[in-house]
C-alpha cells in the first residue's frame, strides 16, 4: 500500500530516542499520584468507589453504596495500581493543511503529542491504545503494554494511508474507543473538532473514563493574511467560496467566529467533566503536556 509520511515533520520512528528522554517527566507526572482515582487493584488499603463498568470483577461491588444509589459500584484499592491510557488521534485534511510558515501541521503536533503520551505510558508500564481516523477509521488497537505496542503507535502515527474519504469521523471513533475500554482510562483525543455529531459520544464516554480533549489550533484560524478576493476550498466537504481576505470587517468576522467556536467547546468540555486543551502548532507538545499534568494536580 502507498505510504505518504508527516509533512513538515521528522519521522516519530528516527526521533523516539529524543522522545523518549522528553518523555520522562511526562512519565513522572502521570505516577506522581495525581490520577489516583484511575488506578485500580486488590490491595490492603481502601481508596473509594466508582461506577461499575462491564468486565468489573463483581466481588469488588460495594452493596451499601449500590443500595444507596440504585445502580451498581464497586470498591477500589491504592495497591497494585495501573493506570490504562487510550489516544483518539485525528489525521483528516483540515489536520494537514500547510501553513505559510515553517510551523508544523495540526496533524504533526497532535502525532508527536500521542507519541509523547505512549512513551510516558510505557516508562510506567501502562497499557496504552489507540483509534486513528480521518475519513474513516484507519488503525485501532486494544490497550497494551510493552516498546513494541508503543513502535506499532509509532509507525501508524508516521503512516498515513492515503484516503478517498474526505470529512471526519470523528464520533465513530469515540464511540469505538468506549466500546473496547472495559476499565476506567485516561483517554486523550487530539483533534481539531471541525466536524459534526460528536458532542453525545464524548459525553458517554467522559462519564466511565477521564478524558482529556486537546483541540489542535493554527495561526490561521484567527487571522488571514491580506490577499485580496481569494478562492477557498473547505477540504472536508469541498465547498468552494469567495473570501474577501483584506477586508478589515470580514478579518474582525473570522476572528469572533472562530473565538465563538473555541469558547462554546471549552464550555461544553468543562461542563460535562473533561478538561479542555488548546494546542497551537507553534508550541512544543511536551511543554503542553508537562502543564496538563500539573493542572490536574492542582485539580485534585
């Protein structure tokens, strides 16, 4: 099968050493405590309760909590923790759009982003796995651990099999995630969002996971460059319009309506329990990551 590769980024596989070494702090963070709530396990000490999921051992339901609040819940421990790790990963045509500046692709930064997270994952020995989509559904893997399901992310980040399908499938991929998680996860989708229809499969899957949404975003999003009357193409349906590029009061327009849009998804994302990222494509991923991390500590 025909490959084509990152634009305006070096291969994930040549860069994994360098990853690696940007990963551990990455690493540190996730077992620093600060996502307790997702471990789960057997041992001595009691650390609470939570909903539960299909494949839940039933000797571990608390009966006095699942009396009190008419649906099942069992009991979790401190010891013997694990902590599973899931990335939903978007690779459709507005994630690839050239910029004019030598600033990587949204797809770049949301590929080197969900390396970063499965090299921490395996640092600490997580299971870790993965949706990716565009069009259509491209790669999918149950979690699992181990530098070589880590190579297999690696490689399907890099590789992007080219696709007659343009759009995105962004809420079957989701729902797809849900479906194969059978424990409570720490789920990243890196995504721009510029689809439809996938506001309820993110709230069922953020009521049996913790989820972490982090929406890719360009220069270009609020400001175009002067250009005069000039043809645009929207690359997920092809619809083609005139767009006066100079116009002081169309630039304004652009402006708000894409501040709109970025407002009312962190809105919905705080509303419904998952945190809300914005990720530009000029900043280093590991430096978004490192914040993700000490935000949710200071959640807790």
């Amino acid at each position: 099968m025909a490959k084509r590769y990152l634009a305006n980024n070096e291969s994930l596989i040549k860069k994994a050493l360098y990853l690696r070494l940007m990963a551990e702090d990455i690493a540190e963070g996730m077992k620093s405590g600060n996502f307790r709530s997702l471990y789960r396990g057997q041992g001595i000490e009691f650390a609470g309760v939570r909903e539960y999921n299909r494949g839940d051992d039933i000797r571990t339901i608390d009966w006095n909590v699942t009396a009190r609040m008419g649906r099942p819940y069992i009991k979790i421990f401190e010891e013997e923790r694990e902590l599973q790790i899931f990335l939903i990963v978007d690779s459709s045509r507005s994630m690839q759009l050239e910029n004019a500046t030598d600033r990587r692709t949204k797809y770049a930064a949301a590929a080197e982003t969900a390396a970063l997270v499965a090299i921490a994952a395996e640092i600490n020995a997580c299971p870790t796995g993965a949706v990716f989509f565009d069009g259509a559904i491209n790669f999918s893997a149950e979690p699992a651990l181990g530098k070589e399901n880590t190579m297999q992310i690696l490689n399907h980040l890099d590789r992007l099999p080219p696709s007659p399908v343009s759009g995105s499938v962004l809420p079957n991929a989701i729902t797809a995630a849900a479906k194969v998680l059978r424990k409570r996860t720490l789920v990243f989708i890196l995504s721009d969002f510029r689809c439809a229809d996938w506001e309820k499969p993110l709230i069922n899957l953020a009521q049996k996971n913790d989820v972490i949404a982090i929406n890719l975003h360009d220069a270009a999003d609020e400001e175009l460059p002067s250009l005069g009357t000039v043809k645009f193409m929207d690359v997920e349906t092809g619809r083609k319009m005139s767009l006066p590029s100079s116009s002081t009061a169309f630039k304004k327009e652009w402006r708000n309506y894409n501040e709109m849009n970025q407002n009312r998804w962190q809105d919905f994302c705080i509303k419904h329990g998952i945190m809300p990222v914005i990720l530009d494509t000029k900043t280093e991923p590991v430096q978004v990551l490192n914040q993700i991390f000490a935000r949710k500590a200071r959640l807790r």
